[in-house]
C-alpha cells in the first residue's frame, strides 16, 4: 500500500502541471508554485496535445464516481490542456508516471482532490489552492482519473487520404523561379498561435508572404532542391509549400494524425526529395509520402517494448527525424521505447528498418560536423545519444557531466581551441552548456565525452546556435522564470570558452509594450554574419524578430509587423537544408 502511494505522489508530481500559458504564449505572468519542480520545467512540459476533447470517446467506468456527458467533456478537456503531454493520451506513462484506474480508482476521489488542491513536496502542483483550478474542476478530475481513459481514434491510410489534399499537381507547377527572391536565405518564420509561417526575405528584412499552415508549426525543413518547403504543426498538419511560385504558397496538404512534431525529406544521392516523413505523437507511427506531393505511401507503427525493462508501451511518440547522409535512410527517434530507427527506404514496398536501442525519452537533436553521428538527447534521463549513421550502431550513452534536461534543439558544432570538434547543448533544468568530443580519429582521447562545461545564464534554455563562419556561440533562456533572463540571450567567445559570457538584452532592443517578451532561437543567416532571435509575446500583444550583427554583437534591424502574431521558430533555408549549425 505504501509503495502504491508512493508512485501515485510520483504521478502527480506533474499531473495537470501543465500550464495553459504555453498555448498562449505566456500572455498570463502569475505564478502557479509547483512545490518541489521548478517553474522552468513546468513551463516545458505545459504545452498541451491539440487533440480535441470530442475526439476522444467517453469510457465510462463501472466503478468510477458517476459524471454526465457534459463533466465528462471538460474533463477530456482539462487533460488535454494540462495533463497529455506528461502522461501520455492514454495515461499509460510518458515522462511522468502512468495515472490509470489501476492506480487511481483505490484511492478515492476525497484522496485525489488533496494532491489536486493543495500539491505536495514531491513537485505535485497546488491547482486548487494555487487558483489554477476551481474547487468544482478540481473535484472534476479527481473523478475523471477514476475511469478509463478516452482514447482518441486511430489515424490509418482512410483517413490520410482523406484529408490529402493536391492543390497543384507537379506539372502544373512553375518551370522554373517566377521570383527574384534569394531563396537559400529565406527565412521561415512559426507564427505559433496564429497556424501560419512568415516567410521572410533575409536580405531585406521584408515578409514576403504569410502561409496557413496547421497549429503551431513545430519544424520547418527544406528540400535538397532548394525549392520545397515542408512544414508540420503540432495538430500533425504537413504543408508543402513551392518557393518557386511569384508568391510562394502550399500545393499540397495532407493530416498524418493528431498530434506531431517532425518531418523530414530524403538527401542521399539518387533519392533526393523523393519521399518526405512525418512522426506523430498521436498516433504513435510514421508516415512516408510522396515528396512533391505529399501522398501517403507507407505507414508504420510505433508501439512496441522499452529499451530497459522491456515491458510494452502503447504510446510511444515519434520525436526527431533526420535524414541520413550516408544511406538512404531516415533516421527516426522513438520518445518512449528509447529506440532509434534506421528506415531504408530504398524500397518502401520491403522496408528494412533497423532498431537501435538507446535511451528512453528521446526528444531532439542534430549532427556532428561531419554529419555521421546523430547526437539525440534523451532529456528525462539527462542523457545524449551518439548514434553512428555509417554503421547503423549505438555508439555511447553520454551520461557523465550532462547536466538537467539536455534540450539541444540541433545543438551547436565548434571547434574548441583545446579540445578540437565538439558538438554542444544547453538544459531546461540548469544554467549548464556542455561540450561533448565527437572526433573519434584526431581526438579519440575526447570523443564522446563532455570535455567542457560552461555557465551560462540559468535553466530554461531551449536552444544554441552558432555557424562556421562565427566566433559566437549563442544561448536563449525562454523558458527561466526571471523576466531579466528569458527577455536576454547569453553569447559566449568560442576562442575564449574559459571567460565569461556577455548578457545582449535582445528584447530591450525590440522596444515593444508589454508583455512576457521570451526571447527564443537564435538562427544565422545563410553568410554567418547575422544572428536572428523572436521576441515571442502573447497573442494579442505585439511581437518581432530582431537581427543581431554576429561580429559587433550590435542591433542591426528590428522586423515589426501586425502579422507576426507569436513568432517562435526560424528556418534559414541554406542552413536547413545543409544541416548547418
């Protein structure tokens, strides 16, 4: 009984923890004091599934407290909003412990509403007490917790080409560019709250064209052509968008789910943009398409048993795709399982997947300078991955000297003037920046190892960025509690790592009202010389985009305009496409 009440306490630590200011860009500022779990880690793990309540079927338990049709919704409600993206869809278990009637319906509902209202030292959050929710809500999804959880529907071939859409066939699409734009230093640009990229030419600092796209895009990736866009918002919309046309616009569309965060084209030579892939959270599977038209080919699951204790998941969530440079392969990470999967698509008819297991949790990562290792982290264990696309093999579990949940974006690749190529990230969950080795010839005493670690602002990074061609190495704090940090960026001296950095308050230079103003992603344009950061406001606050000059660290332009509505992520094309970082 003890033990049982002491996973339960565990669960909740992050049970509906989940702030609904993610969605809204942090538009509310109250603190919601999450006893035990920094606010920082809160704010990351509050975005909520875009899954709609009506989506997911009522499973009324027999045993459960009784709820109407109408408490049962806002409840599905809540979930969604606070809980999902924690605990899973199916409150299986994801990064937080699994919350089924199995565990919950012994307890009772007065049981429940305590954790609920008042938290707990274990890192549960006090939503009663904290005004996050009301004692009737409160009540609510104590009962809630007590039933089956609702199961939104499966997302087959029926369904994906259903929402396919072909604006505009291939042959119908312009022969050749039909504008003067430089198109490898376009800029797109997620407008996250409005379901639209901003493509911005980055010679002018002018928006060319607002683009619909899905909710919340989460990537934008750029074809080997240099003349597609692929976009994915987190409602697992994929919008293929032709830079070509006068005023560049989708031609395709299609829904490979409810729930997603990656895509991705086919690079290796002979096989260049013929397919694109897609990874969703909901359903956990991934999708090959046509890449000029975004047709549904081939459709695999996910689910399957963890890499450690190798019991079976139900849900385990398709985190970062990239596609290999050595092979044609995709190379998709599994959140939950901890496997890594080598795709061949060579022959999507016989597809040969090879599983690599890693680590659980896996969430994002990049390449190494040479574009042979895939450097993933898998954040809820504090750890990176260094996965080998030559061989197909797990090469080291780097777990010594990384610090509280690596979020490295695509990392960032140096070379260090005393240890030689290092690939680097910073963590949600401290002020840390490490360098791992990642040259097993030149530097074998140093690779795959942290050979360096930095201090930068605080926790609540989200991102690091430099270029080849730069001295900088640039870190943003979004998510960190401190106004004074998450408004500001840390820049570090890659000749001189042993110094301290430089604090550039980006969003003072903006010189907008009020408002969170996060300053989020540092992204070079295509010649290194500039540095591009979103000052990221509430939806109906006033946002932008301000570049810095990479070599003075000075305010070079300020791009303000009506229709940036919550600027987050920004796709140099260039870069993109070479998997510059």
């Amino acid at each position: 009984m003890k033990h049982k009440q002491t996973i339960l306490v565990a669960g909740f630590a992050i049970l509906t923890a989940l702030p609904l200011a993610m969605s809204t860009a942090f538009a509310a500022e109250k603190p919601s004091g999450h006893p035990g779990t920094p606010e920082t880690e809160m704010r990351y793990k509050g975005a909520p599934v875009p899954i709609k309540p009506e989506e997911a079927k009522e499973t009324l338990g027999p045993k459960a407290p009784p709820l109407t049709t109408a408490e049962f919704t806002r409840a599905k409600q809540i979930f969604f909003e606070r809980c999902a993206g924690c605990h899973g869809v199916l409150r299986k278990g994801a990064t937080g412990k699994p919350l089924t009637p199995d565990i919950t319906l012994g307890k009772g509902t007065d049981y429940l509403k305590v954790f609920i209202n008042y938290g707990s030292p274990a890192g549960m959050p006090n939503f009663g007490t904290g005004g996050e929710l009301s004692a009737k809500d409160v009540e609510l999804m104590a009962k809630f917790l007590q039933h089956e959880p609702p199961q939104p529907p499966e997302w087959g071939m029926k369904e994906m080409k259903a929402s396919w859409k072909l604006l505009v066939p291939p042959n119908k699409r312009p022969k050749k560019q039909q504008n003067n734009y430089d198109l490898s230093n376009l800029f797109s640009v997620t407008l996250r709250d409005s379901g639209e990229v901003a493509l911005i030419d980055g010679d002018s600092k002018k928006i060319i064209t607002i683009v619909k796209t899905g909710y919340a895009v989460h990537i934008s990736r750029m074809s080997h052509s240099g003349r597609y866009l692929y976009v994915i918002g987190r409602d697992a919309q994929v919008n293929l968008i032709d830079l070509w046309m006068k005023k560049p616009d989708n031609v395709a569309v299609i829904k490979t789910g409810l729930e997603a965060r990656s895509v991705d084209t086919s690079k290796y030579k002979g096989y260049e943009d013929k397919y694109a892939i897609a990874g969703t959270y909901w359903p956990p599977q991934f999708t090959i398409m046509n890449g000029d038209t975004l047709e549904p080919l081939k459709i695999v699951a996910t689910r399957g048993y963890t890499v450690d204790t190798q019991e079976y998941h139900p849900e385990p969530r398709v985190a970062a795709i990239v596609a290999s440079h050595f092979k044609p392969e995709f190379v998709v990470n599994v959140k939950e399982t901890g496997q890594t999967l080598m795709v061949d698509y060579s022959d999507i008819n016989n597809l040969k997947i090879t599983s690599i297991g890693t680590e659980r949790f896996l969430h994002d990562g990049g390449w190494d300078s040479t574009k042979r290792y895939f450097m993933v982290a898998a954040n809820q264990r504090n750890t990176i991955a260094v996965v080998d696309a030559k061989e197909d093999k797990l090469v080291k579990l780097v777990k010594d000297g990384v610090g509280k949940i690596p979020h490295p974006g695509r990392g960032a690749n140096i070379d260090d003037p005393k240890f030689g190529p290092v690939w680097a990230t910073s963590h949600l969950g401290d002020e840390t920046v490490v360098l791992i080795g990642t040259d097993p010839e030149k530097h074998k005493a140093n690779a795959w190892k942290v050979v360096r670690t930095l201090k930068a602002q605080g926790g609540g990074s989200l991102f690091i960025k430099t270029h080849p061609k730069s001295k900088n190495l640039w870190v943003d704090t979004p998510l960190n509690p401190d106004a004074a940090v998450s408004q500001s960026v840390a820049v570090f001296d890659i000749n001189k790592l042993d110094k301290p950095f430089e604090v550039v308050k980006i969003a003072e230079l903006a010189k907008l009202g009020e408002g969170a103003k996060r300053v989020v992603q540092p992204e070079y344009n295509k010649a290194g010389d500039e540095v591009w950061f979103s000052v990221w406001n509430g939806k109906t606050q006033e946002s932008a985009i301000v570049v810095i000059d990479d070599k003075t660290r000075k305010l070079k332009a300020v791009i303000k305009d009506k229709r940036l509505v919550t600027p987050t992520g920004k796709f140099n094309m260039y870069n993109t496409q070479h998997d510059v970082y």
